[in-house]
C-alpha cells in the first residue's frame, strides 16, 4: 500500500483538507468553515484513519486553488492520485476535467463520454464520489434538466457559488 499524508490549509473560501501520497492528491474537501470540519470530511472519505499530518506538504495545491478562487486560474497543474478508483470513474472524472470553466455539461453527456451512454445515474454516482472537487469540477455538471443536483460538503449552495464565479470569470451567465 502507498504511503500517505494529510494536512489542512486556509483558503480565502474556507478549509481545505486534503490527502495525497508521492502520485498526487487523493481527496480533498471542498471549503469547509473550520479546519476540523475539513479534516473530519476527509475522515470519512478514508473510513475515520488518517495518515500522518505533514504541514505544508500541499503548497502548490493551496497556491493553485487560492489562485482558482482569485479568477487567476482554469486549469490545474497538481497531479491526482485516483489509480485506485473504478475505469468508469477515472473515465468520468477525466471528462468532467475536459468541461471548461463557465461551462456546464449534463450526466447524459457525462455517461457518454466516459464510454457508457446508458449510465447517467452511474456518471451521477462518479460525481457523488469525486474524491477531488473543484479540481474534477463536479459543480460544472447538471441534470438534464439544467437543475443542480447533488453536491457534497456545503451543498448546492457551494456549487451554485462555483458556477457564479466561473461564470463571472468568464464572462457568462451561469445561474
């Protein structure tokens, strides 16, 4: 098993939990009110063990989402560690990457992309268990609908702010 590390930083939207090992990022919170809510969201995503604190070890991902939130940056330069997640999963995780930022796609497309068009409720369920918001921009990704629906954390609330900012960013109206 590859070794692994945690640590929690401030963003100007909030705590970030996060984490990685030697490959990339793992998991990450989305911006959570305080540091222990970030780190208990972690937590739970890697059943309640964490590994061992290394302070600071996620300064380029804490220069790049603080950038993000700026409106300095649309495209991530951090690696993702998510070898160990299904084919469906990385594949869906990899197309939702390919959403650009102001823009939105549905789960139908999502399904699509990802090899399986049929499989809208399993693209919705990669999206659920995004192991990397913001970085794979689950918020970008919409019911058929053009509804929000689903998001972890904060909740829709957090993604419909997402999409404001990237809309803002962009010159779009989203939302």
């Amino acid at each position: 098993m590859q070794e692994t590390w945690y640590d929690v930083f401030e963003t100007s939207w909030g705590w970030i939990g996060v984490i990685g090992s030697e490959k990339g990022i793992r998991y990450c919170s989305l911006p959570e009110e305080t540091p222990d809510r970030a780190v208990e969201y972690v937590a739970e995503l890697v059943k309640g063990k964490l590994p061992e604190q290394r302070s600071g070890a996620f300064d380029q991902f804490q220069r790049e989402i603080e950038e993000y939130f700026a409106g300095d940056r649309q495209r991530w330069d951090v690696a993702l560690d998510v070898d160990d997640a299904t084919e469906f999963f990385r594949r869906a995780w990899a197309a939702c990457r390919s959403i650009p930022p102001g823009e939105t796609r549905t789960y139908k497309w999502l399904a699509a992309q990802a090899g399986n068009p049929a499989a809208s409720r399993g693209a919705g369920q990669a999206m659920a268990r995004n192991r990397v918001p913001i970085v794979i921009p689950c918020h970008r990704v919409l019911g058929s609908d053009g509804g929000l629906h689903g998001f972890a954390g904060p909740g829709l609330p957090l993604k419909a702010r997402l999409l404001r900012h990237e809309g803002e960013l962009t010159g779009k109206t989203l939302l």
